[in-house]
C-alpha cells in the first residue's frame, strides 16, 4: 500500500460514510489496511482510508495497550467510527503519523478518555469502544484523518 503524504490535499478532505454491510471492495480495502497495520507494527497502529487515497470513514487499528495486569493487543477495522462523548480531562503527548514525514515534538493534547460508536468488521457488529489513554489518542488520531485534520493541526 502506498500511504498518501503532507501536503496532499486528499489528507485534508473529509470523508464520506461508508453503506453497510460493506461492498466487496470496501471490506477488501479494510483488510489490507489491517495487514499493512500488521505488518508494520513497528511504526504504526493506526490506518485511515484517506492515508490510502480512499475517501471512506474507514481506519485499521492494532496495538498492544497497557493494562492493570499487562499488556494486551487490541485489534478493529471500524467504519463509520463517532466520538459520541469524551471526559474533560486532558493528556499531552507527542505523536507521529505515517502520513507526515517532519518530526514533531510538541505534545498534542487530547481527551484522556473517549466513547466510540462504529461498526466493527472485525466482529460484524456494531460496537462502543470506552477507551483512555494510548487507546483513546490513536481513535482520535484516525477520526481527526476521517475529517480532514492533522495531528499537526493541534499543534499550537
């Protein structure tokens, strides 16, 4: 896959919603925005369909989180994700993207926590995510590209 860099003007268009259940075509991309995910573990956990030329509310996301008890992988493939609440308490912290080549160093605030309505392909359901911190930063990272929007953007 090759992943659309800033300045593309495609990065800063929002993108549309995706019919369910997903066509074919969409339920193709999804699955191999989830392997390059995958695949590159490395240096990314979240994918957005626009970063692959596609204006489509879609977004791969797979990574290992941090729990009570350890660490645990999460995994979706969600379409149509919304923030449907999030808390008042901010987080700081830097990010990077697959999309923006610059280093940035500045902290990025964030809601520390978020609720997210989607549908996940992973599980063919409709689900609501309550995720905090790490999590909770990549679900913003990946709506902020469904709409347009940079984590540079935050950038003050």
């Amino acid at each position: 896959m090759e992943i659309i860099k800033y300045p593309n003007p495609i990065l800063r268009v929002e993108s549309k919603s995706v019919s369910l259940p997903l066509s074919k075509e969409d339920k193709e991309l999804l699955d191999e925005m989830f392997k390059y995910v995958k695949d590159h573990s490395d240096e990314a956990v979240g994918l957005s369909a626009v970063q692959v030329g596609s204006l489509k509310r879609m977004c791969a996301i797979r990574a290992k989180i941090g729990t009570k008890t350890g660490t645990k992988t999460v995994a979706y493939k969600l379409v149509n994700p919304k923030i449907m609440s999030h808390s008042s308490k901010m987080m700081f912290n830097s990010e990077g993207c697959l999309s923006v080549d610059e280093q940035h160093e500045e902290n990025i605030g964030r809601y520390q926590s978020v609720k997210v309505w989607a549908y996940d392909a992973i599980t063919n359901s409709n689900v609501v995510i309550d995720a905090n911190g790490y999590l909770a930063i990549i679900l913003q990272h990946e709506i902020d590209h469904m709409n347009g929007k940079l984590y540079i953007d935050h950038i003050k």
